[in-house]
C-alpha cells in the first residue's frame, strides 16, 4: 500500500492562505483537502475499521477524483471486507490514473488470484508490476505461485521464488517450502518423460530444502539413488 508523507496541520494552513490568493485556488483546496481526507482514511485502515476508512476515501475521491493513491487504498479497504469486484474496479482506475503505479498491478493481481483464480490475469498484473519495479520481490513471490499453482510450469516458478529469495533473503521461512515443492513436481515431471538425470537432481534438491517425498518414492521405485 502506497502511504503518502504525512503533512503538518501548520504546514498545511500556510499552504492553503498562499494557494487561496492566487488563482487556482478553488482547486488546490480541494486537492489539499483530499490528501487531509486520505490521510484519515489510512488511520482508520490501519485499524482495520474499513467502512470508516472507505467513507473517507469517498469523500477524498469526491474531493480529487484523479487521485490514484486514494483508488489503490479504497480498493484494499474493500479487499478487507471480501468485496471483490469493487476491488478490481478501484485497482483499475488506480492503474487508468497512474499506468506506472507498480502496487496497484500487484494488488490486482493478487485479488484475482485469491477471488478469481484468473491465472492468466495474475502473471499478467504481477509482470507489469515487475517491469515497472524490477525489485518488487512480493510481485516474483506472486508470480511464482501463480505459475506453479495455477498453470504447473515449475521452470518458471523456480526461477520466480529464486528471484525473490535472492532481492529479499527474509522470505526463506515462507518460500522454501514452496520452493521445495516446485522442484519436487518439476522433478516427478521430468521422470514422466524419461528424463532421469534431470529427475533426481531436481528431488535431491527438494530434498535439501525439506520435502523428501519423492525423492523416497523415486528410490523405492529404483529411479534414483
């Protein structure tokens, strides 16, 4: 979630009493009135109180209606009340106002894999989130798992869990394991078509990572050593 600096309330005033004496004032109020409002619909986010936090995102929206960061933020309130369509839609103009808004691709991306199961959609959301953020190491997580859960192309997987172990090594406790397991199938795969070499080295490395399984079935099947 994009969270804006926080602005004083005395910085604030004495940009308003400039603004108001020039001739796009009307505007700038309205604007700085949107970020007050946005502002104040993070604190309630941030609880959880997400009919309060939406409340104010309206009117933060109402107020500055190209305001991507409010779309993005209003979006995750509804993803907090398990309004999925909404999320999308709120996502959506996020991305129409500011097409180089990284996190709203990601976000997207995640509510239609956790709501939608839109496999496709997600590697799609998660790549341009990646294109437009080449370190977004939660985007190759997502992507990892979209590839291996949702379309079983474990090469592409590895790759992905690899990449985001690799820009931030905290991920280990949560990827290993699913690390482990695309290599396991990559590596049952790669039985399936006589491919024994590649076989076991990938259910070695599983193995390495925590998940023995197959490497044990392919040794009592006396596929492996």
């Amino acid at each position: 979630m994009k969270v804006p600096g926080r602005i004083g309330v005395s910085v604030l005033v004495a940009f308003l009493t400039v603004s108001l004496c020039c001739g796009e004032a009307w505007g700038v109020f309205h604007k700085a009135g949107a970020v007050v409002h946005h502002a104040k619909g993070l604190i309630y986010h941030e609880k959880g109180q997400w009919d309060k936090a939406i409340a104010e995102y309206n009117k933060a929206i109402e107020l500055n209606p190209e305001y991507a960061d409010a779309y993005n933020n209003r979006g995750l309130a509804y993803q907090g009340k398990g309004k999925f369509d909404q999320v999308i839609s709120d996502f959506s103009k996020a991305i129409e106002l500011d097409p180089k808004f990284a996190e709203a691709y990601f976000n997207r991306g995640l509510v239609y894999a956790d709501g939608k199961g839109k496999f496709d959609q997600v590697i799609s959301d998660f790549s341009k989130a990646i294109e437009l953020d080449p370190k977004f190491a939660e985007a190759y997580f997502g992507r990892g798992v979209a590839y291996a859960d949702g379309k079983g192309q474990y090469d592409q997987a590895i790759s992905d869990y690899t990449k985001a172990l690799e820009l931030n090594p905290r991920f280990a406790e949560e990827l290993n394991p699913r690390l482990a397991e695309a290599y396991s199938n990559r590596g049952l795969a790669y039985l399936d078509l006589a491919q024994f070499d590649h076989g076991c080295q990938d259910l070695q490395k599983a193995c390495e990572l925590g998940l023995c399984k197959g490497l044990a079935w392919a040794r009592r099947q006396v596929l492996c050593q």
